[in-house]
C-alpha cells in the first residue's frame, strides 16, 4: 500500500534543500566579495535581503512543481483513502443484498415500519400470512391504525416494542381479509441506526396455527384422561413409569411419588406367581400385541380387587415401541354380581343346593364316567312326607326353614363328590357316582331316615321323606331313564307307607304309572 504521509515528506525535505543552498550561496558572495558591503553601515539586512531574494523564487518554483504533480490524473495509482473507501462502499452493498435475501426468501413474515407506523418492508411470508393482496398494498398500510392489526394485537406488540426498547413476543388469533383465521406467533424488536438510536421496529410473524391444534388437542387429551374413568398409567420402552392419572391413585392407592421414576415390575414382585404373570405381560406387549386380562391384584394396603387390564404399546413414525399405556378398571362388583348371578343360575337360591339345571349336568357327566370306567352309581330321589300341611299350617316361612333344615342335614350325610339338589317344592335329588357295593347306598338312604325323624326346627317340627332309588347301569343307562325310575321307586316308598325308601322295581311299573314327565 503506498504510504499517505509520502507527499507531505517529500516537500519538506525539498523546502530545507532549497534553503541550505540559499544560504550558501548568500555566505559565499557576502565573504568573497566583501566590497559589495564595505559602504552598509547594516550589512546583515542586504545579507537577509540576499537570501530571501535567491530563496523565495526557488522555493516557489518547487511547490508549484509539487502541487502539479500530486494533482489526479498525474499518476496510474489511485492512495489508499481511495481503496478502502471503495471496499468499504462494497461490502456494505453486499451487506444488503444478503438481508434482502434473507428477508425475501424468509419462510416466516417478516415486517418493518417506522417510528409512526408506516411499513417499510414486507416480505412475500408477511404478505401471504396476512392475506394481503401484495408487498405494494400491504407498504400502503399503517400498522398503529389498521384495524385487523389493532383488534388482534400485532399493533400493540409493535408499539410495545418501539416504547420500551425490548423484545416483545406475542400469540395471537389473526382473520385475514378472505377470512381465514391463522394463529400467529410474533417477535417484535426495535431497530437502531449507527448511533444507537430507535428509527422503527421489526416483527418476525410465524404461523402457530398447527402448534396450536396440536397444543390444544394435547391439553384435551390430557383432560380427558385426567378425569378418565379408567385408571391409566404410561411407561417408556424399558417400563420406567412417567404418568399415572388421579383415577390410577384411586384404584390402587399408589401415588405418582411412590412410582413415577420406577419400574413397572415393582408392582409385580409381591411373589412368584405375580412376577410369572408379569413375565408372561412384558413377553407379549414387546412383540407389539396386546394384553388384556381379567385378574386379581392388590392395593397398596394389602386389599385384593379383580381388574380388567389392557396394556398396549404405542409406536413411533418408524414402527418401534417408545411407550406403554396401561388402562385398568375395577372389575370386583361386576364380578362378584357376575359370579352371584352364575351360582343363582346353577343354586337353588333358599337352599344353596344345587338346582334342576346343574343336576341333570352333573347326572350326565356321572353317567358318562360310569360308562367309560365300567363302575355303577345311583340316583336318589326324595320326597317329604306331609310337608304340605306344614306350609296350610305354620305359613311358607315355616315351611322354607324346614327345606333349609333338610339341605343342611342332607349336605352334611352326602361325600365331597356326590351332589344333592332342589328339585322343586319338597323334593330332592341325591347322586352318588361311585360306590363299591350297593348296600353302601343303602346304609346312605338308612342315614338319611335316621337323620331326618329328628326335629329340624325351632318348633320342632318332624318331617320324613320317601326314597327310591335307581342303580346305574342296571335300572338304566341314561339320565331320563335312572331319573324316572328313582322317582317311580319313590311313589313306591309312598304307598309302603312313607318314611322309607324302595329300589326300582320293573315289575312294579305296570300297577305304579309315573307321577312326573322330565325334560331335559
């Protein structure tokens, strides 16, 4: 670079060549020819008079030399003030082009106005999300006064911002001119010139209008399973738990501080058959299936309940499992009507003992297995002996404690396997599916006798029934023909005077026509 300070140096040192020169030659006349001065009473003024006379013209002379050539034009090489003017004028253009650039092909609106209001730029994001017709149109208006802009409050962050000198961001509803309804998210900043000065305001616009579903459907969702009926819990992929809703702390009595940050399977390690169950859970929701599931489980506080559990994963964009969600419902009433209204299908419901439906069950399975096995076993059939004068006299209240008080004692003679049922009325239906001889039927029938001449109420009131019996397979090999043929039997007991039981007789049939039709 050629050095600024050059042109100054080089005159200066011409301005003392010349005076040096000047001096000398002035010296030299004055002491070579000294006659010259012999007559001036005051030689040193000729001697300055002599210099300035000789120093003057040449130093004219050499500055008008000088000042012609440092005038432009006399040389190829522009100074250095030049270049860096001109680099400087070149980046800042540069400078511009790149924030047009940027501004024009911003994806997010981008504006700038004046301290009155007045816009001075708009890009083609602005215009769009504004419904503007065009960058010219939209130039035309005036942010502090415009009305759509004043109602939605871009006007007021704006002039927030050029107030205070801060940042101002701001969310709002905008309706543009056709009507579309954006939600716009917009960050405001005050512009400065070089002196730091406030000349306007910029405002940077982003169309919320997806975040903003997308965070409204969230805050629903959450809603709804806060307030879900259903208790839910959710887990990562690796069954760390990160939510459990009030309805989860309600059923189970565990709260988010007791869980949330551990692992799934500490509900399951109270024993080994829950940590078989959870083994068996885990396996199958991470081949992405579902398991759903009644089951029994216990609170916190040791009480047992039965749930109905679905857990599912949930996949990402890519297929793979990064959640579990788990929904459980309090299933123990509904079990337990469930399990009521099943034992009332198949009980006799004022004795508890099993009813006509589970009997003719129970009797053909009994006949099945003496079938396959080869073995034999026996149907009983009871009737009570003067039991309807006990209902005219003494009322049904009576009448029933008298029933109970028959199944108790018939429950109590009767093995574990064999079943003793309600008919109907006062009559009663015993099976006895295995036995090694069939005197061991008749000592049971001599018990029940026995046992039932005894009062069985707090009246002491007496009752004794009629028995007759059938042998399998001998009397029968289905259940109609045992059953009709004990019943038959029965009738038989009856006409020997009651209190006592008979074995089917065939020759009997004919003088003794059957008192019932069963259907099965």
């Amino acid at each position: 670079m050629k050095n600024k300070n050059a042109p100054h140096t080089n005159v200066a040192t011409g301005v003392i060549g010349i005076t040096v020169i000047a001096l000398a030659v002035n010296a030299l006349v004055y002491f070579l020819i000294p006659k010259l001065f012999a007559d001036v009473s005051a030689p040193a003024i000729f001697y300055g008079l002599g210099f300035m006379v000789l120093f003057m013209p040449v130093l004219a002379v050499y500055l008008r030399q000088q000042q012609n050539s440092a005038t432009p034009g006399d040389s190829d090489q522009p100074d250095s003030c030049e270049i860096e003017n001109n680099a400087l004028t070149r980046e800042i253009g540069d400078s511009e082009a790149r924030y047009r650039v940027l501004v024009e092909n911003s994806p997010a609106g981008i504006i700038t106005c004046d301290l009155t209001g007045n816009i001075t730029t708009v890009n083609a994001a602005a215009v769009k999300l504004l419904g503007s017709p065009s960058a010219e149109a939209t130039k035309q208006v005036n942010v502090f006064t415009f009305g759509p802009l004043v109602e939605c409050g871009i006007a007021g962050s704006l002039k927030k911002s050029l107030e205070t000198g801060e940042i101002v961001t701001s969310e709002t509803f905008y309706t543009t001119k056709w009507g579309k309804k954006v939600y716009l998210r917009m960050h405001c900043a005050p512009l400065h010139n070089f002196f730091g000065t406030i000349i306007g305001v910029q405002g940077i616009l982003e169309d919320f209008t997806a975040n903003k579903k997308a965070q409204d459907q969230l805050k629903t969702y959450y809603h709804v399973i806060e307030h879900s009926p259903v208790a839910v819990l959710i887990s990562d992929n690796k069954g760390q738990i990160e939510y459990i809703n009030p309805k989860y702390i309600e059923l189970t009595g565990y709260t988010p501080n007791d869980l949330i940050g551990n692992n799934v399977s500490m509900l399951y390690a109270r024993d080994s058959a829950s940590a078989q169950y959870y083994q068996e859970l885990l396996h199958e929701v991470q081949t992405g299936n579902v398991w759903h599931r009644e089951a029994f489980n216990v609170r916190k506080n040791g009480e047992g309940y039965w749930e109905n559990i679905s857990v599912s994963p949930v996949l990402d964009e890519n297929g793979q499992i990064y959640h579990f969600v788990v929904l459980k419902e309090d299933i123990t009433k509904r079990r337990e009507e469930s399990e009521k209204a099943n034992y009332l299908a198949y009980h006799d419901s004022l004795t508890g003992l099993s009813n006509r439906s589970l009997f003719y069950d129970r009797l053909m399975i009994a006949v099945a297995n003496a079938a396959r096995y080869q073995s034999q076993m026996a149907v009983m059939f009871l009737d009570l002996d003067g039991f309807k004068e006990i209902n005219d006299t003494y009322g049904h209240d009576t009448g029933d404690d008298v029933l109970k008080a028959v199944a108790g004692q018939l429950k109590k003679i009767m093995r574990k396997g064999d079943t003793v049922a309600r008919m109907g009325g006062d009559e009663f239906t015993v099976i006895v599916p295995e036995f090694e001889d069939l005197t061991d039927v008749e000592l049971v029938a001599e018990k029940i006798l026995k046992t039932l001449r005894q009062p069985l109420t707090e009246k002491a009131l007496l009752v004794t029934p009629s028995i007759g019996i059938a042998f399998y397979p001998q009397h029968g090999t289905n259940h109609e023909a045992l059953l009709s043929h004990a019943d038959k039997a029965m009738y038989q007991a009856k006409k020997q005077g009651k209190n006592n039981y008979q074995i089917y007789n065939p020759d009997q049939e004919a003088a003794n026509p059957d008192r019932h039709s069963y259907n099965t």
